[in-house]
C-alpha cells in the first residue's frame, strides 16, 4: 500500500516543513527520496563558512518521524597549494 510520507529539510538556522507530502511505495523508495532531497538542497545552497549540515526529517501521515538523513559539507582553500606529484606512464605492448 502507498503512503504519504512528508520530508521537513533543516539546516543551521532553518527549518521548512513539508505541507504537500510525497507518495512513497515503501521503505526503500522513501530512503531514496530523502537522499535525493538532500543533494538536490546541497548543489543549489552556496557553502557559507567551509560548511554546510544538511539533514531531512521524515514524517508519516500520522506525523511521527520515521526515517532521518543527514549530509555534511566541508570545503576549505589550499592557500599554500600542494605541487602535484610527477606522473609516469609506460605503456606495454602484448
């Protein structure tokens, strides 16, 4: 049987609760919406202080959380850049 399952995204400083719902098949389905919510919300919010905390709260119709995710950004400037090592390739003939 389907399910409306609701996916509240929080940050640092919001909160946004889903109002409409999201009709899921079972467990599985619903783990992947929340993954995909997350990367969705993370490749459109710029990266403020070298990191970002991402994670989606689940709720079932019955408003009870069922399900958590959560994503961790971390980005930071090489100020003093690291010389890439020399590579060498030899190539062998059969």
């Amino acid at each position: 049987m389907m399910s409306r399952y609701f996916f509240d995204l929080h940050d640092e400083q919001l909160t946004h609760h889903d109002t409409d719902g999201t009709i899921c098949a079972d467990d599985r389905e619903v783990s992947a919406m929340a993954t995909r919510v997350l990367a969705e919300i993370a490749a459109h919010e710029p990266l403020r202080a070298g990191q970002k905390k991402l994670f989606v709260t689940v709720r079932d119709e019955a408003a009870r959380v069922v399900y958590t995710s959560a994503l961790n950004i971390t980005g930071s400037w090489l100020r003093s850049p690291i010389a890439a090592l020399p590579v060498r390739l030899e190539l062998k003939t059969a």
